[in-house]
C-alpha cells in the first residue's frame, strides 16, 4: 500500500508540475510598451549609468576649478639641532631652532591672493639663548599683468562653466538616442508580431487547402502531386513562422542587454493600434514637410555648438597668456612681539606689537622663442578642433532634416505603390481561385500568387517599420519636435 500511495503521489505530481511552470512563467511575463521605457530608463540601466558618469566627471572639473579660490587652513612647524663645531667665539652657528606658522589662506578670482597668518620661532646661538619672536602676519599677492584683476580666472570660471552647460546638454541628446533605439527595437517587436499574425492566418488557408486536397484525393480528384505542393507550401509557411520566431528572440535579447532589468523576464508586446500609432506617425511626418528649413528651435545640437565655439573663445584666451609677462607684487605686515622664550615674545606681542613690513615683485619672462611657437601651434590645433566639431555637428543637423524629408517621402511612394499592389493581387488571387476550382490554371500558379501577396504584406509591414525608424532616428536630433508620436 505504501508504495500505490507513492505512486497516486508522483503522478498528480507530473499532473501539477507543467501548471507550476506555466504559472512561473506567467509571473516572469513583462509587459512591454513604449510607455514602459520610461520608468525602466529610470533605473538606470548600464548605458545610463554610463552618461550620468561622463556628465559628473565634468561636473567635478568645474567644482574643482572652484575649489582653486576656496578658503584653506594651511600650517607647518619645524625643529632644528646641531652639534657642530664653533671655529671662534664670534661664530653664530645656530645649535637649535624651532618655529611654526598656521593660518588660512584665501585665493579669489581677482588676482588678489589673501592670507592671516599666526606665526612663532625660537633659536640658540653662541650669542642668544631661546630668542623668541611671534606674532600675526597679514599677506597680500597681486598679479599685475596675467591675471590682472582677475580676467584669466574669470575666463578660467566661464570655460568650465560653458564646458558644464554643453556636458547637460549632451547627456539629454545621449538620453534621447538611447531612448529612440529602445523604441525602434520595441516597434520592431511589433512589426514582428504583425507579420506572425499574417503567417499564422496563412498557416491556417494551408492547412484547410490541404485538408480539401486530401478529401479530394479520397474522391480521385486530385492526385499526389498536388498533395506534394500543398505539404510544401505548409511547409514553408511553418518555415516563415519559424523564422519570425528567431528575429524576436534576437531583438529581445538585443533589448536585454540594454536594460538588464528584463534579462530574465519573458517579453511580451502590450496591446498597440496600429491605425492609431500610423495616424501619429503621419502628423509627425505632416510637422516635418511643413519646415522649409532645419528647425533648430527643436534641436539641442545648435546650442551645444554655441557653447563649444564660447569654450574655445575663453581657452584662446587662455593659451594667449602662455607665453606673455609673469609680474606679481606681493607685500606682508606684521605685528611681532620678540623675547628670550615664547612666553615672553607672546606677553610682549599683547604688551607692546611692532610692526614689520615686506614688499617684493617678482618678474618672469620668457627670454627665446620656443614658448611662442608652443603657444600659436596649441592655438592652431584648438582651433582647428573647435572649427572641424562646429562644422560637423551643424552639418549633421541641416543635412539630417533634408535626407529625413527625402527618405519618407520615397517611402511614402513604396508603401502606397505596395498597398495598390495588395490591393490587385487580393483581386487577382480571387479570380485565380475560381479558375483553380474550374480546372483553368495550374495549382503551382496558384500558389505563386498567393506567395506574391504574402511576400507583398510583409513588405509592406517592413516598410512601415522602416517610416517608424525614420521618424525616432528624426527625434534623436531634432529631440523636442512637437508632435504626439514624440512622447512616451
């Protein structure tokens, strides 16, 4: 008995184990639409991630060319001894010392370096014994020709924020392209379940031509060759459907990889309206034909050659002073207070501070020509650079709106000639069955019409994937065109 109990056990479990699975399956769906892209964009996938790093690497230069003029806390002490050997008594040789300075220091963008400044020091000699002097020390740079009140850091500051505005804007153009691939792959999709919709349909004429073929035979109407053709066409259709079957696991796991969030996930296309999706994609293509000109209003690519042309003006400027004059002025007052122990110095400094004074200029200038000739070949190549990206990318944009224009239009023409050609073949395929019934054509002619019209559907669905690609490739560019077949 125990082993029929395990034996009712194992069978209602091989009864229950394929719903187990189909109901895992089920939970694994994902129900993918354009709408969907949004919140999965939102998770950061790799790509994403990607961006937003280039974005904050250029984030972190401009902070950093900030922090250039932000207050620090500098300090620095020292101790010194010696044992060496005095020659005579008037040999003041310093046998100890110490001392130490703290303070903050203050670099702004006017070329104006500022700093307060606590400072002590100590020495034995042959002559005195812990000489002790203290005080504060109020210190002045100013860069008299380079950066002259401030105009090489103000360039400095304007270069990195132009670099940081056209980094924005980049990032939103990057979004866009990867959102505008994720949506042709999800329309691919599409265009893929259209196409299994028709060879499934046609799968079924198969096989109920088959089925009449096979009765006929039964009858001795119809013989075993056409018996053959009609297996084949099956055949052939099963084939195509097979086919259809490889393209979305490819496309599938193209999208897989982009958003890993779907990676175990059992893709599967929501509800979509054909009708509707094609009447957004011909007011769009309406919007497109009604601009004479590239309409850069919807363009960010305009605006990121602006700020590239306005980062190479300031990094001109700054490469114009490579070479030129290096003249600082930098002066210090002080109130010390000097005795023979810290203790002292630090009571005579509250008791009685004098001041002290320091005024240097320090000069520097290039004496041959090798900086000069470093200096206009660095201003060659930026410009050159600037020049060659400027050109490029407003070439791209003008161009782009132009061949967009051409492409759907000759498109346009394909898919009406294609549906005017579906249209003749359905009336041509109707008369042809007639005369098939009536013994006056061939089946094998027959069947060549019925696969004209097939291949002529699917064509006809490729070329409106092919109108769909055009028009997102469109919005990759011109990424704020007003038209509803532009959002998601």
């Amino acid at each position: 008995m125990p082993n029929l109990k395990n034996t009712k056990l194992l069978f209602i479990m091989s009864l229950l184990l394929p719903l187990v699975l189909k109901a895992q399956d089920v939970t694994n769906d994902y129900v993918l639409s354009e709408a969907s892209f949004k919140s999965l964009i939102e998770n950061s996938p790799p790509t994403v991630s990607q961006l937003e790093a280039s974005f904050l690497e250029y984030k972190r230069k401009d902070l950093a060319t900030k922090d250039a003029f932000s207050l620090s806390f500098e300090g620095e002490g020292r101790v010194y001894k010696s044992n060496e050997r005095l020659l005579n008594n008037f040999d003041a040789v310093t046998q100890n010392a110490t001392n130490y300075t703290f303070g903050v220091v203050r670099p702004t963008s006017m070329g104006v370096d500022l700093s307060v400044k606590a400072f002590g020091e100590k020495i034995t000699n042959a002559f005195v014994s812990g000489a002790s002097t203290n005080g504060v020390v109020l210190g002045l740079s100013i860069d008299l020709y380079q950066n002259f009140l401030g105009r090489k850091s103000n360039w400095t500051l304007k270069q990195a924020d132009a670099n940081l505005k056209k980094a924005k804007l980049e990032k939103q153009v990057e979004l866009k392209a990867f959102e505008s691939n994720l949506r042709k792959m999800y329309w691919s999709l599409v265009a893929n379940e259209e196409k299994k919709i028709l060879v499934e349909s046609l799968i079924q004429t198969a096989e109920k031509q088959l089925s009449d073929a096979l009765a006929r035979r039964r009858s001795g109407v119809a013989d075993d060759g056409e018996i053959a053709r009609f297996r084949s066409q099956l055949s052939s259709r099963k084939a195509n459907l097979t086919s259809l079957a490889y393209e979305k696991s490819e496309i599938a796991k193209n999208l897989r990889e982009l958003l890993p969030e779907l990676a175990s996930k059992n893709i599967v296309i929501d509800k979509y309206d054909v009708a509707q999706t094609t009447a957004k994609v011909f007011e769009c293509i309406g919007l497109i034909n009604s601009q004479s000109s590239s309409p850069l209003d919807y363009s960010l690519y305009d605006d990121i050659v602006e700020l590239l042309i306005e980062d190479n003006k300031y990094e001109q400027k700054i490469i114009e002073s490579y070479n030129s004059l290096d003249i600082k002025l930098n002066g210090e007052y002080s109130n010390v207070g000097r005795d023979f122990s810290y203790e002292g110095a630090r009571q005579d400094f509250a008791d009685d501070p004098r001041a002290r004074t320091n005024l240097s200029l320090k000069i520097s200038m290039p004496l041959d020509g090798k900086k000069t000739r470093t200096k206009e070949i660095t201003q060659q190549a930026n410009k050159s650079r600037t020049l060659s990206l400027a050109q490029g990318q407003l070439a791209k944009i003008n161009a782009f709106h132009t061949e967009t224009i051409q492409i759907i239009s000759a498109l346009k023409d394909i898919l009406k000639s294609q549906k005017e050609t579906s249209q003749y073949l359905g009336q041509s395929l109707s008369e042809s069955r007639k005369k098939f019934n009536q013994g006056r054509i061939s089946l094998q002619e027959l069947i060549s019409e019925q696969d004209a019209q097939v291949q002529n559907k699917l064509n006809e669905i490729d070329s409106n994937l092919i109108i769909v690609k055009t028009i997102i490739d469109y919005f990759s560019i011109y990424t704020t065109t007003p038209c509803e077949f532009n959002r998601i």
